[in-house]
C-alpha cells in the first residue's frame, strides 16, 4: 500500500518546485511474538517470548510485554537496562524521537536490542498498514505521536487476543509519565501506568525503585523551601540573546579547587572575553561542569578576581545557603584593578552534559532516612540528592549515580542510584572506579573486532612485500622501558660510503592490519588511545597487535614504516624518503642496557656503534631545537616498585632518565616533523597535525611572581624568552630551585591538540619551537598516528585514499574526540598513580619529607614531595576548631599564619600518614614540622603529578 503527500515550494529563482514524498505501508510486519502464526512477515530482530516470564506485578499479575513511550526510553534507561526488565516493544515513532533528542541514549537502546537475552523487539509502527496514523489538521507533532503509540499499543493487545485462545493472553501495558496520554490511552481501552507505578508494583524487585529517575519535586518537602537559584531563561530566549550579543555561549569548568568559582570558555573568536569568571552559588545558577550554558557578562564594576582561596563542600549543611553566604564573602579581597577578569552569571543552559557519575554515599543523620547525599568521585561535580532503602547496605562502597534534575529550590540536584561497584579500597574496584569516571572504553573487545585480525602463524607474503623496501638486512634495534612489549620504533644508523650517516625511524605498520571502515578500525577509533595505569594497560588495539604482530621485537620479521634521513656528522638533513618496509631488529634494549653499551669501552659491535652515532646526532638536535627556542620543562615523575605476591606497592622512586632516553625522544620528534611537512605538502586541507598553542599572558602570572620573590627577570612573550629565562634560574645554595621553575612554567601550558589543517592557520608547536607537527611514532598505542600512516602512505603512492580520509569536516570531529580520550587518559593516569601512592603509604605508616610549596593560598598552601612526586594541600583553617590569623598578600605571593611567613618555593618538612579513621574518606594527611606553628595539622586530599606508567618516550609538551 502506497500513501503520498505532495507539497509546492517556492525556489530561490522565484520558481515553484513540485514534491511528492511516498510512504509505504505493508502487511508482512510481524509482532515479534515467538511463535505467532497470525503474522505471515519475518520478525525483525529477538523475537519476544510467547508467553513472557514476568516479574511478579501486583498491577498486572497476567504476562504481559512492555511498550514505553519516548520520555520514558529518555529518563529511565536505567530502569530498562536491569535485567529484571525483559520482553520489550520498541515502537519505531518512539525510536527515531530518541535518536533526534539523544545519541548517547539511543545507543543504550541499540545495545539492549542487541542483546537476546532481554527480548526487545523493534516494531515498525509507522510503516504497518493498521499502525499507521497521519497527522491531524490542527495536530501538533507530539501529539501526532502519542496517538500512535496508544493505536499500536491497541492493536497489539488485539492482535495478543487472536493468536491465543487462552483467557489469560499476554497484555501490552502502556509505560508513560505522560498523565493526559496515560488517561487517553485507558479510555481507549489500553492499559497504561506511569513507570514508578510499575516498578513500585513489582513487590519481588524493591531494589528497582532506587533506580527510578526522579522526574519531579512534587509530594517533596523541598517544595515549601525558599527559592536558592534564579529562574533558567527558555531556550527560545537564549537563542535570542546569544545571537543579539546580550548573552555569550560557552562550557562551564568548574574549579576542583574551590567549589564557589567555575570558568566558562566562551565560543568564538573574542580573545578578550574568552573566558568569563563565575562566583557564587547564585552566579553559578545550577551549571554542571562540561554543561554548554548561556552567560550574562556583568557590569565592569562587579567584576572580580581568581580567587585564592581553596574552597571545599562539606555538604552538611542540606538547603540551608547561610553557610554559603559565608564562604561566598571569603572570596572577596582587596585587590588592584589588573587582576579583575571578566565576570558574569548562567541565564540558562543550552544543552546538559550528564553522565552517570561514580562516588561513594554520605548516609544521613536522621534514622530511617531514605534521603541521602551522594559526594563524587570528582570534586568539579556537585553532591546529589538520592533516595534510596539500600543505604546500610551502599555504605562503605564505590557506588555510580545520575543526575535527573536540579531545582531552583534545592541546593543539590536530584538523582537516582545506578549501580554498585564493590567496597572502597578495593584495587578491582577502585579501577573500575577511575575508568568509569574518566569515560574510557574498557569492555573486551567483541567477537566482531577479533574477527578482522589475521589468522595464526602468521608470516610476512608476497603480497606484504608489494610497494615495501625489504630492510631486515640493517642493523636495526629498539630502545625502550624495561617490560615493556608494545614496541612501536626502532632506530638504525650506518655510515654510507660518500661519509654521510644514513639514519632511519622505523614504526610498526599498524595500518597495514587495521584497515579503513572496519569493526577494528572504528573500535580503534573510538578507544583514541591506550592508557597506561599503574599494574594495567587498557589496550587501543587487541594484544595480538599490539604485543606481537606490530610489535618491533627482535629476531622476528616485522612490517615498518621508515623515515629515513641522509645526514652529514653535523645532523644536517641532506635528503629524506619515506617508504614501507619489512625490518628484523636485532636487539630489544632497555634504556639502561643502551646506555651501558655507549658508556662501555669494551663493546664494539655494529649495534652499539650504531647506537654511539645515533646519541652523538641526538645531542646535536637537542641542542640545535634548544637554540630555535624549544622548551625543557619538568615533572616529578615516580615508579611503583610492587610485591609479586599481593602487588601492593613496596616502593617507590623518582623516574631516572639517561641519554638514551633523550636519544630515542629527539629522533622521534625529528620524524614526527618530517611526516608533517610531506603530509601537509601532498594534503594541504586534510592533514592531520598537532599544535601547541601559545598560552595566554594571564597564565604566566604565577610564575612571574615566583620570579620577582627571588629577584629574577623573566621573560615570557616567546618560548625562547621563557627557555632563555629559565636558564638563568641558578643557585648553588638551592640547586632544586631552577627544577621547580620548570616544573611551574609546565603548569602554565595550554594543552597541546590535535586538528585538521584545513580548519585552522596556527599549526605552530610552541613548546617544540617547530612550526608544524604531528604525530606518526606510536601508531600501536595512538589512532590518530595510524591516519598520519594512511595520509603518508597514499602520499608516497604504497596505498590507495578513501572519502573519510580526505573529508576535512569528518577529520575535524575525530581530531576532538582523540582530544577528549588523549586528556581522559592523563587524567585516569594520574588518578591511578594517586590510588597507588594511597596504597604504597597506607602500608608505610609515618613519613618525614621536605617538601616545597609550589603555591601558596588566601588559607592554604599547596606543597610537593619531590621524592614521591607527590602534591597536597595543607589547610590553616579546620572546622570546629580555633582559626589561626591569616595575612595573605596576593602580589608575593605570600602568607602570614600568626608569626610564620610562607613563600613560593619555601621549603618545609611534612610528616605523611594515611588517614583511615573514615573507611569512605581515606586520605593522605599532611603535618607541618618545619617551621613549626601550633594548632596547624590537618588533612589533605593529595594527587601524584606523575603522569604514565610504564614511562614512555615522549617530550613533555609532545602529548
């Protein structure tokens, strides 16, 4: 059956243009019931079972299948997914309105029809000849919609009627929160509940209604309190008043140093305003950290400063904003008129960038309570608000909440408990913990990505050796960390008999087993990248690519891609070519063992003459990239030394870096820039590249203090005036100090990023000095190197383009979510190494360190522990007890605690104990020694800056 509309429209020309849109209805569509014989189509998808094995509902104690409309799919996803929840219809209007008003959701869906086990069945209502309803004149679409949900849901009840002769058939119950649709659908004889009237029915299943998504505040006594939060404008009105210039539109960042203060990075080309203050709970007006919100700049004269002071929520004070009033008048100090930033306050938000969030639960005073608040995981995320019957059971564990809503009224959001992971502590848990909540992908990889992999034993072809330069003759070998076994290069140096130095980089060719478009490829895509933690690797590609088959191990045939330099002995490039090959290395080296046959002069074989020419050209580069202005910066970086039984960590050590290390770094990079260039030349709209930009004035204020407290110029409007100027950094009463200097000036660094050279004219690296690069050195741990392979590969003609590769727009949205997994995995990183250190002191007990302070707070001072690479916040104000006098002078910066002066860069010595007197709050306690001031000594949350375990080769400002 054919149904058609015709439509008239006018072109730009003045012309008229004639439209005919056809849709057609058809008779084969099945129910999806098992079994059924009245159906004469094919089921799509898992069939339903026939005679549904319910959960037991006081509602409806009959088998029945559920049929949930659109806003029920959007809100109770969590609802759907347990695995209580089975024999499902999913009606293709409710479908394609979940597809348009939420990806992330819609892919739930997908993955829960996937799965057979949960029977949900896909119905195309809108192309069934008895399902299908056309709009009414005067008949908005949602309604439209609705209507077609309640005729599906009768014909199916209908249709159960026909294909059972049994009284008790299986009913179709209408799940919406919908009242005016609930009633309708009733009155037309569909039997419909709201979805926590369902829930709350399943009288086997009371675990179910903790996860049910608190839709509304009605029947809530928060109802009566006063009003915390100004009234969000509709969106409609934001549209307007972004587009008139009255509000400006970008991502709120909250502070995870203060909780009264968040940024939002303004969208645009506008310098000047492109990042707006925000302080206080009502200027702050509900946003949610990544939230797209809509600001209102305030007047000059209400702008403010960055504060100083660290700030954090202790959450006991339920609704009650008093306190926050308080802590808001903390923010204000006298300060000069340069320091002033542009200010302004959320009107709105554009679009809400939930996700469910991991954490643990603060049980409430009050027995009996089944309101409780939930603390994050993450401090830039506020508490939330849940009510749940599990709260004994839920303390003391890793538990993932969402967020459903947040009123005006209300302190904290509301929402509702998703899951629990298992008990704080708890290495397992504590790792799932870090993953969830910095979103990287995890799960095995599926049966369809394995299946793309070659077949085993697996040996280089003929047809391998097609456009390849067949290289296993040369003395190549690799340089690594110790145990590591996804070796990505390998390195070779010979002299050629015109007295020049033939130098090569040879880099696994990922891409030749991971080809465009396929499930490993789009896996490899989204993963981004690997992440290294502590004791675990999270694979971008399966182990049998990475620790075997692209993997440079030595006296085995391997697939590469080599850069490959003629150089004279003054590391002068005389020619490059690129070229795929096959390479046999002839050593797997750590870092040490290269740097003992350099150092050796008994050892004369070809590898390590080989390695003595590559270190001697790499001291020549560094010194050469040193002089154009590149930048040698700092961290402390640590390695975990674990007990082969328990694995807990026994020690710990600062990272010691060789000559080798700086060998394999520079050659990198140098290939890493040859790429670049010959990319760009053959692809000058889509390359992929890599910049750093240069960072903002505002962001050397710290270090510029710091320079003047010790009476240095410094220089930042260039990279080679800040390297020149930390250069000068010398005291030989202090020799750590030109280290901390470094370590600062690392902190003030914009994020380095990924992007496609058709959509943007900076390409300059600042911290490099190199004015283009990109990444094309680790292709078996980065995506974004196998598309600099596949870019070089098409350029040199060894293998053949494809759209996606020469589509800027689509190279530009997978350049930002590279961007997105790149700093997720820092961040699970870091987290990790602070686990650890939790762990590595929990088993220690006392320890006395010096310490520096790197920066000093209105109420606070935040010091690193070289030795431990670790950092903490030591307070001089604590709750309930007396606060010592404070004097902070904000252009030292320095501060005055009673007699006790403090200064950047002082140093003390602290005594380290893990605090475990609150099994949910374990935490790192730091007490001041030295200098000594009575009354001072209470709790920190501290982190690890080390940011990678194992070590990898990379320059500090490469990734």
């Amino acid at each position: 059956m054919l149904k058609s509309r015709t439509f008239l429209k006018k072109t730009r020309a003045g012309g008229v243009l004639k439209i005919v849109r056809e849709h057609y209805l058809r008779d084969d569509i099945g129910c999806g019931t098992s079994g059924c014989t009245e159906c004469c189509g094919a089921q799509e998808g898992p069939a339903l079972e026939s005679r549904p094995c319910d959960p037991e509902s006081s509602l409806c104690p009959q088998p029945h299948y559920l049929l949930p409309d659109t806003n029920v799919l959007l809100h109770q996803i969590d609802i759907l997914e347990d695995p209580v929840i089975r024999n499902v219809i999913l009606l293709q209007t409710v479908l394609q309105e979940v597809r348009n008003r939420s990806a992330p959701v819609y892919k739930r869906i997908r993955d829960l029809i996937s799965d057979h086990t949960k029977h949900f069945y896909t119905f195309t209502n809108e192309h069934h000849r008895e399902t299908y309803v056309e709009q009414k004149q005067g008949e908005n679409a949602n309604d439209r919609n609705d209507r077609a949900i309640r005729v599906a849901a009768k014909w199916y009840n209908e249709h159960m009627k026909k294909i059972t002769t049994d009284e008790n058939h299986p009913q179709v119950i209408l799940i919406t929160n919908d009242i005016k649709n609930k009633e309708k659908a009733i009155e037309e004889g569909v039997p419909a509940y709201t979805c926590e009237e369902y829930i709350k029915s399943l009288t086997a299943n009371p675990e179910l209604v903790d996860r049910l998504a608190c839709l509304s505040d009605e029947g809530n006594e928060i109802e009566s309190r006063k009003v915390i939060f100004p009234e969000h404008l509709p969106l409609s009105k934001l549209q307007q008043g972004i587009k008139s210039g009255a509000y400006l539109q970008g991502t709120f960042r909250a502070s995870r140093e203060n909780y009264l203060e968040a940024t939002v990075w303004v969208h645009g080309d506008d310098e000047e305003n492109r990042e707006i203050i925000l302080q206080g709970l009502r200027n702050l007006n509900r946003a949610v950290h990544e939230d797209i919100v809509a600001v209102e700049l305030l007047p000059k004269s209400q702008w403010v400063a960055p504060s100083s002071v660290v700030l954090q929520d202790d959450g006991q004070n339920g609704d009650d904003v008093e306190d926050e009033e308080e802590k808001e008048n903390t923010l204000k100090t006298a300060i000069n008129e340069k320091m002033l930033r542009p200010s302004g306050r959320v009107v709105g938000i554009i679009k809400r960038n939930w996700r469910p969030f991991c954490g643990m639960l603060s049980k409430s005073d009050i027995k009996e309570s089944r309101r409780h608040l939930f603390t994050p995981a993450d401090k830039r995320i506020p508490r939330i608000r849940i009510e749940t019957r599990q709260a004994s059971t839920l303390e003391g564990q890793r538990i993932i909440v969402a967020i459903d809503g947040w009123p005006k009224n209300s302190r904290y959001p509301n929402g509702h408990f998703v899951k629990n992971l298992g008990a704080v502590g708890d290495k397992e848990t504590e790792t799932e913990v870090l993953l969830l909540e910095h979103d990287v992908p995890h799960q095995p990889f599926s049966q369809a990505v394995l299946s793309f992999l070659p077949k085993m034993p697996w040996n280089i072809t003929e047809e391998d050796m097609k456009n390849r330069e067949d290289l296993r003759h040369l003395c190549v070998c690799s340089v690594d960390p110790p145990k590591c076994t996804d070796i990505d290069d390998a390195l070779h140096c010979r002299e050629l008999e015109n007295g020049n130095l033939e130098v090569g980089v040879h880099i696994a060719d990922v891409s030749h087993f991971i080809r465009p478009g396929n499930a490993l490829d789009q896996e490899s895509a989204k993963r981004g990248t690997t992440v290294y933690l502590c004791e675990k690797r999270i694979d971008m590609v399966p182990e049998l690519l990475s620790s075997n088959l692209c993997s440079l191990r030595s006296n085995v045939d391997r697939l590469a891609f080599s850069c490959i330099w003629e150089m004279n002995h003054n590391a002068e490039i005389l020619k490059t070519r690129f070229t795929k090959s096959a390479i046999n290395s002839k050593a797997s080296l750590t870092y040490a063992e290269a740097q003992m046959r350099i150092d050796s002069t008994s050892v004369n074989d070809d590898i390590t003459t080989s390695l003595r020419g590559l270190n001697k050209l790499a001291k020549i580069l560094k010194r050469r990239r040193i002089d154009a202005g590149a930048l040698i910066l700092s961290s402390p970086e640590v390695r975990f030394h674990v007990d082969s039984e328990t694995h807990d960590p026994i020690d710990l050590q600062t990272k010691e870096l060789r000559e080798t290390n700086s060998m394999v770094e520079e050659f990198m990079l140098l290939a890493n820039v040859s790429v670049a260039k010959k990319i760009h030349e053959e692809f000058s709209e889509n390359a992929l590249l890599r910049k750093h930009p240069a960072p903002p004035p505002s962001n050397y204020e710290v270090l510029l203090k710091a320079a003047k407290s010790k009476n240095l110029d410094f220089k930042t409007d260039s990279a080679k005036a800040l390297a020149d100027s930390l250069d000068q950094v010398e005291s030989p009463d202090f020799p750590y100090l030109n280290t901390l200097f470094r370590i600062l000036a690392t902190r003030c660094m914009m994020q380095a990023v990924y992007f496609c050279s058709g959509m943007d004219n900076d390409f300059h690296h600042y911290g490099l000095a190199s004015p283009i690069y990109t990444h094309f050195t680790s292709p078996i741990r980065r995506y974004a190197d196998i598309i600099v392979h596949r870019l070089l590969a098409v350029a040199i003609g060894a293998d053949s383009t494809y759209p996606d590769l020469t589509n800027k727009h689509k190279l530009a949205d997978l350049c930002k979510n590279l961007n997105f997994r790149h700093k997720m995995a820092q961040y699970a990183q870091r987290a990790s190494v602070a686990f650890h250190t939790q762990l590595f002191f929990k088993n220690k007990g006392i320890v006395n360190e010096e310490a520096y302070i790197l920066f000093v707070r209105k109420n606070a001072i935040v010091v690193l522990i070289p030795k431990y690479g670790l950092e903490g916040t030591v307070f001089f104000e604590e709750k309930d007890k007396p606060k010592p006098r404070l004097t902070y002078d904000e252009e030292m910066p320095s501060l005055k605690v009673e007699d006790t002066e403090f200064h950047i860069f002082d140093k003390v010595k602290v005594k380290i104990t893990l605090d475990s007197s609150n099994l949910q709050h374990q935490k790192i306690r730091m007490s001041l020694l030295e200098p000594q001031i009575p009354g001072v000594s209470v709790p920190t949350d501290s982190t690890s800056s080390n940011t990678d375990e194992p070590e990898r080769k990379r320059s500090k400002l490469e990734n």
